[in-house]
C-alpha cells in the first residue's frame, strides 16, 4: 500500500466520511454514534486510573480531554485529511490556539498569510501579543517575501487553503518547501475547501486546522474546531520544538516526541493543550459534526455548482464592478484553484458592489433570501458586508489587504436552487439604483 492508503484504509474518501471512527456501539449495538453527554469514566482499579494519568493506557478519564463522541469525530477529521491523528476543540479559533500553544514559546514568532479570515488575523496580530508571540503577516503569493520574512525566531507558516473571504489560493507547494527548508512546520486552515476539495497534507502541510462550525458541520447548528496532525513533522529536528521533545515535567519527564512517534503532537494537544487551556468540544457538537460529515461530497458539489452558476451571473451584472471567485477563468486564481481544488473553487467569495460602502449596505438589506450574518458554509444561502461587520477591527489598510473594502459583499452560496438565488441578488442589486 502507498503513504495514502494506508492512512485511510484503502477506502474511498465517501466511505470514509460515512464510516471513519465508528463502529456498532458494542454495549447496545446502536448504528449511529450515540452521545457521550457525560463527563468522567469509573476506573477499573487504582492501578488502571495511575496508568490513564502516565499516559500508559489509552482510555477516558474526563471530558475535557477525552470523550467518546468526539473521538469518533477525531477519527473521522483525521482519516478525511489523510492525517494522523486529530484533536477537536470549541472552536475554529481554539484549534489555531491549541496548534501555536503546542509549540511557541514567549518571544517566538511565525509568518502567516496578510489574507486570512478576519477573525484570524486579530487573534494573532492582537491577542496572541500577550503571549508575546508575533505574526509577520507577508503576501504569501511571493515566496521571496516569505524567505526574507523567516528568521530564526519563527515557528511556523500559517495559510489558508482558500482564503476567507477573498477567494485567494494558496500556493500549497510551493510553501511547503520553504517551511521544509526552514524546517519549520507549514499550518493549513482547510474550512472553506474541507477535505473533499483540497487535501492540504498530499501538498505538504504537516498541520491541518479547521473551523468546524462551517461546511463540516453543514447546518449553522455547532461551533467547533479542530487540528489535524499529519504526523510527519519531526518535532526533535531541531531545539525549537523542545516542549514536544524535550522532557515534560507535568509527566515525570515524558518525551512526547519519542514516547508517541507520529502521535506527539495529538496526544499532547489532548494531555496538555486540552487539559490546561480548556477548551473542550462539546459531545452534542461532534454528534452533530458527524451528521454533516456524512454527507460532505454531496454538500460540497452542490455548493460549488451552486456557487459557479451564481458567480458567472454576478460578472456580467451591470451593477458589480468586479468578482472575485476562483472558479471563474479569468480570475488570477483560477490556476492554482485547477491544481488544488480540481473538484470545484468552494461557495464562499467576494465581489464590488459598483456605488460603495453605502450601496454595499443597500444590498444586505434588499436581499430576502439571503441571510445577513457572519457565519459561512450554512446549507442556507449567508451574505455579509465585512467592512461593517467582521473587519471593522482592522484598518483601512488592513482590510484592502484582506479583500475587504467598502463595497465588498461576501456571499456564502448554499444548497437552494441556484436560479431563486440569482433572482434574489438581482433584485438587490436593481436596489440600489
Ligand atoms: C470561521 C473561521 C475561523 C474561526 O472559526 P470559529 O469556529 O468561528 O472559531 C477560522 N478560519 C476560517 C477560515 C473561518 O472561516
């Protein structure tokens, strides 16, 4: 078997959605994972419970580490990714910090794309400064900027697959290289392309993140996050990692990097990450999570069809002054969206609403099927103005970078009938007039 098949079985990448994890629960034979809305397990015996807390034995101690739900969701996210392991948390934004906690140190830094989701970028250019942690954001589309921006200090490189909401594609390749010459590990946001359209780790990434709450979960209900270890960095390359391969003194000197092999990184985002930070996915969430993973293909086929057809429609709309979607071809990234998302651009992007901020705002509140909200990836049909809304932190300058100025609408395309969708957006549009 190749490195592929034999991280996933050997099993189509459908079968996997569907069936990744779980198992016939073995006391009662229910089919469907059942929920796990509890928060400890009895131990056998004093000598049981000693070895759960070595790390000896794998089993379940408390639901902030370990629970069975979600460990099925895990199983599920890690297969799916062509990952090793995977650790689910309670949120997007929880995965990237359980992912920086894993490894950084006061006063170390990492290089991450200036065109992430907006959420990204005030957590590491703002709160992550308390950690004194410091992100260099660089225009990752020149690998030049991104060599000049290393220096010894920095830990990693961080970018997402398909950027929220810019519709950028990242040149997963050729950053893998610079993070491997620099041996340093390349983090991959994968949420709005999800596994079924990009496979970040088949490109190089050793570490995968996912907002779960979007089109993993399919149906707005369940925040969620998690990360997913390739298993294929090797944390003792150099000193810089030395809190997944030096000794750990909360574990009598543990090294997690020789102990665990290709599951360093998992067991310490569950035995420390989860442990000390806290933020714990929800059992009721992963079930949910699980629902929507098993019919992600057919979700995301949709999706994107859905999305091409709405986007064609919007280019030769007289009031939108441009779009910005990659699955169109004279976007400029069309070809890299071809090599890395060949099964379809995703069902999030931007566009210019010609007229402005004011004519931007005009259209969020003429829409009737579209819903004005900050979530993406809903099976419902989602439209935001960022510059009012999710990017209003930033700066102007910022927020350009981002692909968020003021007459940008972002638009979220769903599952509905693609021609209801464009008949909504084109009475918006008229709207402004
Ligand atoms: C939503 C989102 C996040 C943050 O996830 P939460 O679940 O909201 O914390 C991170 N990255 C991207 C690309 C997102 O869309």
């Amino acid at each position: 078997m190749d490195d592929t098949s034999k991280r996933t079985g050997g099993y189509g990448f459908e079968t996997r959605m569907i069936h990744a994890g779980s198992q016939p629960e073995p006391v009662t034979g229910a089919r469907q994972t059942p929920i796990f809305q509890n928060t400890s397990y009895v131990f056998y015996d004093s000598d049981h419970a000693a070895s759960l807390f070595n790390l000896q034995t794998f089993g379940f101690i408390y639901s902030r580490l370990t629970n069975p739900t979600v460990a099925v969701l895990e199983e599920r996210l890690a297969s799916l990714e062509g990952g090793r392991g995977a650790t689910c948390c309670a949120s997007g934004h929880a995965a990237q910090i359980l992912t920086f906690f894993a490894f950084m140190e006061p006063g170390d830094a990492f290089i991450a794309s200036n065109r992430l989701y907006g959420g990204s970028i005030t957590q590491f250019g703002k709160t992550f400064k308390k950690f004194d942690w410091t992100c260099h954001f660089v225009d990752v589309d020149d690998p030049d900027a991104v060599r000049r921006a290393l220096t010894p200090k920095c830990k990693a490189i961080f970018v997402e697959s398909l950027a929220n909401p810019g519709g950028v594609v990242s040149d997963l390749e050729a950053l893998s290289a610079i993070a491997r010459e620099a041996e340093i590990p390349l983090i991959v946001d994968n949420t709005l392309a999800t596994p079924y359209l990009c496979q970040p780790i088949d490109w190089g990434a050793d570490l995968v993140v996912h907002s779960t709450t979007k089109f993993l979960s399919g149906n707005g209900t369940s925040v969620g996050g998690a990360v997913v270890d390739s298993g294929r960095f090797d944390w003792s390359v150099s000193e810089k990692f030395s809190s997944l391969s030096a000794p750990e003194p909360a574990y009598h000197g543990l090294n997690f990097q020789e102990t665990f092999g290709d599951m360093a990184f998992t067991t310490h985002a569950h035995a420390v990450g989860l442990r000390d930070l806290g933020p714990a996915m929800a059992p009721m969430n992963a079930f949910l999570t699980l629902l929507g993973t098993e019919t992600l293909s057919l979700r995301m086929e949709r999706h994107c069809e859905n999305a091409q057809r709405v986007a064609e429609f919007l280019a030769s709309h007289p009031k939108v002054a441009w779009v910005s979607y990659p699955g169109l071809k004279n976007d400029r990234y069309h070809e890299l969206a071809q090599k890395y998302l060949p099964k379809g651009a995703g069902a999030v992007f931007t566009f210019g609403v010609a007229g402005g901020f004011e004519a931007g705002l005009k259209v969020v509140e003429s829409v009737n099927l579209f819903s004005h909200l900050a979530n993406v990836g809903d099976a419902r049909s989602l439209i935001l103005h960022p510059a009012s809304t999710t990017h209003r932190q930033l700066s102007d300058e910022q927020r350009q970078a981002a692909g968020a100025g003021d007459e940008v609408l972002r638009l979220s395309i769903g599952l509905e009938t693609a021609e209801d969708l464009i008949a909504d957006l084109d009475q918006a549009l008229t709207a402004t007039a």
